[in-house]
C-alpha cells in the first residue's frame, strides 16, 4: 500500500513539472511592467529575472492570499492557479539576472561591512543571489530595496516566518541605504 502511495506521489510530481515555455505565455500580463527580461520598467518595480523560483513561488502565492500587498500585484496574482504559478517561476528564473550597477565606493564598503555584520548573506547567499524560498538581492533597484526593506522593518510588509523581520528590525535608514547600494553592485 505505501508502496503504491509513493508511485502516486511520484506521477503527480512529473505531472506538476513546472515549463518554463508556458511560464512565458501566462506571463503576458506580467511583462508590461516587468519585462520580458524580468527587469522592472521603473525603479518602484522590482527585477524579478534569476529570483529563485521557490522565491517567486511564495512571494506569487502571500499577494494571491491577500498577505502581501503593494503594486497591484493582488489584482495580478489573483487569477494564478499553483500550476501557473510554477510555470511562471519557471521562466523568470530562468532569465539572465539583472547588470550589476556602479555606486560609490566608501557606500559599496559600508553596504559590505553591515551585510557581514548581520549575517545577511547567511540566507540571501554569498553574492545575495538567494536561494530557495529567500529572494535575489544582487541587481536589485535600490528603490525597490529601500522601501522594502523599509516595510519589513516597521512591520507594514509581515515576511512569511518572521526571520526577515527580526533581521531588519535593527537597521537604521542610513544602513538600508548602503545596502541597497552594495546589493545593487552584485551580480
Ligand atoms: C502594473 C504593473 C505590474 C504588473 C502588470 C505586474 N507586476 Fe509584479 N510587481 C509590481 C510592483 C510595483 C511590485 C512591488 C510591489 C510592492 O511594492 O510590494 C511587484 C512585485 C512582484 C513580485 C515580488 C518580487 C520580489 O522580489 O518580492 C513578483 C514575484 C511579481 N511582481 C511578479 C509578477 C507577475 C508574475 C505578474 C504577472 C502575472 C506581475 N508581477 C504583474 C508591478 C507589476
Ligand atoms: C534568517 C534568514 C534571513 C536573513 C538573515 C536575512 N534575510 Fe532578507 N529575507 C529573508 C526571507 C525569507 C525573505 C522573504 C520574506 C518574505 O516575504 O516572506 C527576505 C526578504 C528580503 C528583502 C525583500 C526582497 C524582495 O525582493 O522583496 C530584502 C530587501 C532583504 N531581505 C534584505 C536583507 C538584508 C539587507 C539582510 C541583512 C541585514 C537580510 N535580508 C537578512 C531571509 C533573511
């Protein structure tokens, strides 16, 4: 009997493999304000392109549910079933990941420093690329960076297990600032 339950478990998961070429035609709607190469139109929208796809998966899923707000993006996700969700994960993760940008360098070596301080790349990775369910920093707009970051801190955006939270709740503008700085001059 179980053995039977783990071939059913197994068919499904072959069934559900996420496309990413489908991922593409689901994500018309997506495209106008992120770009068919993940990267956001204007600095208030995020570059998407090399996110992980768990990363995506979640973030896709709290602003269908209502958890997570901001851009409109309940309106968008709303209609996305788990399977298109997958799909479309799929294929921005699998762009090429946003262009590292210049930034002053006294700024860059502070962003740097504050970033080994508070082990934040213990959970976005070594060069903030993310992994799993935590997100892409490296490329990111600045803009985007410092008012989310920002959210985190006072609570206004709630992260799915509370970690970024308490990782956020000790910094002050001038450090979101640099780190968004130095996030921004990866690749
Ligand atoms: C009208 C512009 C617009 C459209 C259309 C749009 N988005 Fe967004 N998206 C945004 C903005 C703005 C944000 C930032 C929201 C915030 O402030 O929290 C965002 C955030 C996101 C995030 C979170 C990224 C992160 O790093 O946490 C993902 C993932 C995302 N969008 C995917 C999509 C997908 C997939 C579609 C199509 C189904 C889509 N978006 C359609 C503007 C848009
Ligand atoms: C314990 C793991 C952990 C640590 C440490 C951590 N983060 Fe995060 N971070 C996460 C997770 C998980 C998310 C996604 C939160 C969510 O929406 O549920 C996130 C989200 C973010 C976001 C929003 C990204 C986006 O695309 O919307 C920023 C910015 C960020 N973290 C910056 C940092 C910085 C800077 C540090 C160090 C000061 C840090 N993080 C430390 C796990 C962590």
């Amino acid at each position: 009997m179980a053995f039977f339950n783990i071939y059913g478990l197994i068919s499904w998961q072959v069934l559900a493999a996420p496309d990413a070429v489908l991922g593409k035609a689901k994500s018309q709607t997506c495209f106008a304000c992120h770009g068919t190469d993940g990267i956001g139109i204007t600095p208030n929208i995020p570059n998407i392109a090399a996110q992980p796809p768990l990363s995506l998966f979640y973030q896709l899923v709290q602003f269908r549910e209502g958890m997570r707000k901001g851009g409109s993006m309940e309106v968008f996700a709303k209609p996305l079933s788990d399977d298109d969700i997958r799909d479309i994960a799929a294929y921005f993760s699998a762009l090429s990941p946003p262009e590292a940008k210049a930034g002053d360098a006294a700024k860059l070596a502070v962003g740097q420093k504050i970033t080994q301080q508070n082990y934040c790349n213990s959970c976005h990775a070594p060069k903030l690329q993310g992994q799993k369910q935590v997100p892409r920093l490296a490329g990111q707009s600045t803009e985007y960076f410092v008012t989310q970051l920002r959210n985190i801190r006072s609570g206004a955006r709630v992260d799915m297990d509370g970690t970024m939270g308490s990782a956020a709740r000790g910094l002050s503008d001038e450090d979101i600032e640099a780190l968004a700085a130095y996030s921004a001059s990866l690749n």
